[in-house]
C-alpha cells in the first residue's frame, strides 16, 4: 500500500464527510428556515429574528469551499495512476464547480447589511431584495452543480477503471453525476419546471447522496489499502 495514496484517501474521505454534514446544516437547515420563497416580509422577520443562525450557515459555506478544494486536489492524486489525463480532468471541472460556488456565495454575504439594518429600507421591500439575493445565489449555485455533475461522471468512469474501487461504488457515482446534471439542466432550460424538478429530486436524492456518501465511508475505510491499478492495465498484464 502506498502512503501517499492512503493518506489522500483518508483526506478526501474525512472532507467529504465534513462537507456533507456542512452542507446539512448551512442549505438544509439555516437556508431551508431563513429564506421562506415568496414571502418578503417573513423572510426579513426570520433572518432579524434568526442573524446568528444565519452568521453560523455562511460560516458553514466557506467550510464547503474550502473543503471542495481540498476534495479536488487529493482525489486527483489518488486516481492519478487509474488515468493522470482522466483524473486531472475531473480535477479542473471540480474546481470550476468550486468558482460558480463562490461567485453564488457572494450574494448570500451580501444579505448582511439587510440583516444588520444598514440598508434603510422597510422590511418588506429589504425581504424583497434578500428573495432576489436568495434567487441569484440559487440560480448560479445551480449552474455549478451541472458542473458538479460531470465531476461526478468523470470519479465514476475513473472508479470503473480502478481495481480497488468496488464497480458498484462508480455505477452509483455514474447515476448520482448523471442526476445532478440533468436536474439542474432542466430547472434551467425550463422555465416554470421548479415543481417537476423538485418531485423528480425527491425521488432521487437518496440514491444520489447515498453514491457520495458511500464513497467517502469507503476512502476512509478502504481506500489506497488495496492499490490504485486501472482495471485496463490489469487486463493488459494478464
């Protein structure tokens, strides 16, 4: 067993897992009660009422940026030796991923003064400007998760072509990348479409977060203990 592929294993398991319980609590729990769509006055109530929760969720998102970037670098040297081209590849397009993230973040820091009471504006027209914040910073972030997306095809093509890596594991990558894509895609080609998507997502989103999560537990259980050989490269040995 390498150490250097061991270690940058345990690295991006650990990150993974770190990102996702981040992004837990920033998206699924401080977003989800402070940004109530389509109600200005009550999203500006909430956010007064809620400022350090909010403080807390941003502090929650630079975690996930930093920890993306973290991600991209150590699985790249870990699939190196799977495919140097394929795995640089999936590098770049998960820090391409990581540059929508941060473009779309500004404008969630960029509800603070609403909240701290700098822009003098009544509540309901501040609440306003924070939904359109809100919407530009969903809009973009989803343009970044169909890059996301692709980031995810290329760990699954990379993992098919491993012999370490279970063939189910990329399978599961391969799906989850493939929805990510699509999803996203269609919420932003098809106007009017946020219903469909959201039902079809609800349907999906176990087995997409199911492929992610699965695949950090097996980095930090697993990963660089049995080699990181291309599965074309065995078959050409033999």
């Amino acid at each position: 067993m390498s150490t250097n592929i061991r270690r940058n294993a345990l690295i991006a398991g650990i990150s993974l897992l770190v990102m996702a319980i981040a992004a837990g609590f920033s998206y699924g729990y401080v977003y989800g009660n402070t940004i109530l769509e389509e109600d200005p006055q009550a999203t500006y109530n909430q956010l007064s009422l809620l400022a350090y929760q909010f403080y807390a969720g941003l502090g929650g998102w630079i975690l996930i940026f930093l920890t993306d970037l973290i991600v991209a670098w150590t699985l790249y040297l870990f699939f190196r030796d799977v495919n140097r081209n394929l795995s640089l590849m999936t590098a770049l397009v998960r820090f391409a991923y990581t540059a929508f993230l941060g473009l779309a973040l500004v404008h969630l820091f960029r509800i603070i003064p609403f909240i701290q009471g700098a822009e003098t504006t009544v509540a309901e027209t501040a609440g306003q400007q924070i939904l359109t914040l809100a919407g530009s910073f969903t809009g973009i972030w989803s343009l970044g998760l169909m890059i996301f997306g692709i980031h995810l095809i290329g760990l699954g093509l990379l993992s098919m072509r491993s012999v370490s890596v279970p063939r189910w594991l990329g399978i599961l990558l391969l799906f989850a990348g493939a929805s990510y894509f699509l999803l996203n895609f269609a919420g932003s080609v098809f106007p009017g479409s946020e219903r469909a998507v959201a039902a079809v997502e609800k349907i999906l989103s176990v087995p997409m977060a199911l492929g992610e999560i699965l695949f950090a537990l097996w980095l930090i259980i697993r990963g660089g203990k049995a080699g990181s050989v291309s599965r074309k490269k065995l078959q050409f040995e033999t």
